[in-house]
C-alpha cells in the first residue's frame, strides 16, 4: 500500500475553520507522513495559514509541512516567516513561487524578495532546519516555453536543495509516467510525489484543469458529463480517482498526495476504494452513498 499526505487550505471563516479541523480529524487515522497546508495566490492567507499549520500540528500532532511563496514579500519578511513556522515546531517547508495576485498581469518579484521558486529553496537549504519539498508539473505550465521546461525547473530546484517534488493534479496515469521518465532522464533523483484530486464538483473540476493547463481525456469528461445526468457523480469520481491511484501504484508509485480541499469524504471514500481502510478503533464513519 503507499504512503499518503494530505494538503488542507486555510480557513477564511469561523463555518470554513469548523471544516478544516473535521477534515484533518477526519484523515488523521490514515497516518500521513506529512500534511501540507497552502498559500492564497499573492501571499494574501499568510497569518492564517501560520495560524492553520499551528493549530494542526499541535492539536493532531501531524507533521505539517508549510506553504511559502516568493510572492508579495521581501527576502527578510519571507525569512521572518520561516523562523515563525520554525518556532511553532515545523520541519518542512514546501517552497513555491506562488501565483500572482488576482488579477495582475503576472508574477512579479518583489523589489527586495526572491525572484523564483529557486532563489527560495537556496535559502531554505542554506537555513539549514528545514526539509524542502517543491512543485512539478507533469503538463506544461502556462508560462513553460519549450517542452523540456517544466522537467529542467525542477532538476534546478532539486540541485537547489528540495528532496521531493508533489505534481498538479492531472487525470491520467501516463501523463506522470511521461513526466517520472523525462525527469529521470534529465538527471532529477528526487522522489517526484503525483498529486491527486478527488473530484468534489466536475463543473469545479474542469474550470480548475482549465486554469492550471490540465487535459481532460474525452472519455473522462462524457463519462462524467452522463454520471451528473444520470445523479451518480459522486460514484463516477470515486470510480476514476481510485482507477487512477490504482494505475499508479502498480507503476512503481510509493507515495500519493491528495488534495482535500477541506472535505474529507470523497479522499476517505477514494482511500477506501484503493486498500487504505480507517482503523476499526478510530470511531469515524463513513458512507460513499
């Protein structure tokens, strides 16, 4: 069975704040090897994602691996940053450079901050207390220029010090073979984690893979488009996550990284469906009805 983590986005609402601790209590039984909690595009959740990553790590006693972005803030701010999650007993950082306020032009550093995702994580490996994790993309950035782009990133953030990469979602099993391969070949050793979305809405689904650059196999959309028809959406996303996980694991995949969203139902339900059972003493339910 492979190991698995969890991302959570922090909350912005006392009804949002309710949600996020089900979900991580919720989940915890599964025995992550690490949770990760996000920024807003442009730095804007800062305070609460520290207050989030806090909270988890001490009221579940996960061990949580922080979001930091480039974005909005000066080198000495990003630091000041670190030493905070340091002090709230963090270990693990997952460096970004983070997505541009809404709606901006596009990325811009700070006069005085990192300009990339790299320049962070050289930071971060020369601070010395903290184990780096980064982003891949498995499909082409929107910003990626030539094919190779998105695999010679992340040989530059691994040589930069990050010791495991988690991919954007995608929908087909080859797509991260494709991209395990192509980094293989460019000389990255760094484990390269597939990040996995169980779908809680397909209309939400497929404005998100729009925005990220995320192909959706004609097969999975109708097979969606006539499971909403017919009232079994839900059923048809557990169906094609754990197809999915499935397809992976028996690829030589070790680790999966959902994405939870803040609902615990649909990752449990795929979980299920893959081996990865709640234990019978933990008093959680749960029905994919």
């Amino acid at each position: 069975m492979p190991n698995v983590s969890f991302e959570f986005f922090p909350p912005q609402s006392l009804e949002a704040s309710f949600r996020l601790w089900e979900t991580a209590q919720a989940l915890a039984p599964l025995k992550p090897g690490f949770v990760s909690v996000t920024y807003g595009a442009g730095g804007t959740t800062r305070k609460l994602t520290h207050e989030a990553v806090a909270a988890i790590h001490k009221n579940y006693g996960l061990n949580v691996a922080a979001h930091l972005t480039c974005v909005n803030a000066s080198r000495a701010e990003t630091m000041d940053i670190v030493n905070a999650y340091h002090d709230a007993g963090v270990t693990e950082i997952v460096a970004l450079r983070g997505d541009p306020p809404k709606g901006s032009a596009g990325f811009e550093p700070h006069p005085e901050g990192f300009a990339s995702s790299v320049e962070l994580i050289e930071a971060l490996a020369a601070d010395g207390r903290f184990t780096i994790r980064c982003g891949a993309y498995p499909e082409p950035h929107p910003e990626a220029k030539a094919p190779l782009d998105d695999v010679r990133w992340l040989k530059r953030k691994t040589d930069a010090g990050a010791t495991s990469a988690i991919t954007q979602f995608f929908f087909e099993a080859d797509t991260y073979f494709r991209f395990r391969d192509a980094c293989a070949a460019e000389g990255v050793r760094a484990p390269i984690i597939p990040g996995i979305l169980p779908i809680q809405s397909w209309k939400g689904a497929k404005a998100f893979a729009a925005r990220c650059g995320a192909h959706v196999p004609t097969e999975i959309a109708e097979g969606f488009e006539q499971a909403v028809t017919e009232g079994r959406e839900a059923e048809q996303a557990v169906a094609v996550c754990a197809a999915l996980c499935e397809r992976l694991i028996a690829g030589g995949v070790e680790d999966l990284h959902f994405y939870t969203l803040n609902r615990p139902d649909m990752t449990l339900a795929v979980c299920d469906a893959i081996g990865l059972k709640l234990p019978d003493t933990c008093g959680c339910a749960f029905s994919a009805a």
